[in-house]
C-alpha cells in the first residue's frame, strides 16, 4: 500500500497491486488492472519510488544473484 495525493490535495492510500500502467500526460495517470484510472499530483518517478520502498519493507533487500552460464562463467 503506498500513500498518493490526488489532483485536488487529498491523501489516499492504493494498493499498488492494483497498477497496471504509469503515465505522465502532465499529471501522472496510474491505469489500474479492474480499467479504472486515478490522476495523482505525484510524479511518474515519485510512485514508482513509493512501490520500489514498500517492496523492499514486503520483501526485503535484494540479494546478490549469481548465474553460471554453460562456459562456467558468472555474471
């Protein structure tokens, strides 16, 4: 869940489940996944920001992944 404030001031709180697409057309239209779209003041950058924090606290930080190709070489 991440904290947004629409076009008109107010806070809301969305599920970020929900977002199916982010644009800027200049204010930022977040299209969610059921068809519907919300106009927010924050920018395109800042919701994503709010989506990368709140997976972090969900799932924690990201681990160092190693992969070994076919040569045996990591990457």
């Amino acid at each position: 869940m991440i904290e947004l404030t629409d076009i008109s001031g107010k806070f809301f709180i969305l599920n970020c489940g929900l977002i199916e697409t982010i644009e800027s057309i200049p204010e930022t239209k977040i299209n969610l996944t059921n068809g519907k779209y919300l106009l927010v003041s924050d920018t395109a950058d800042q919701v994503v920001e709010k989506i990368v924090e709140y997976n972090r606290k969900i799932y924690g930080p990201v681990k160092e992944v190693r992969v070994i190709n076919d040569d045996g070489l990591s990457f």
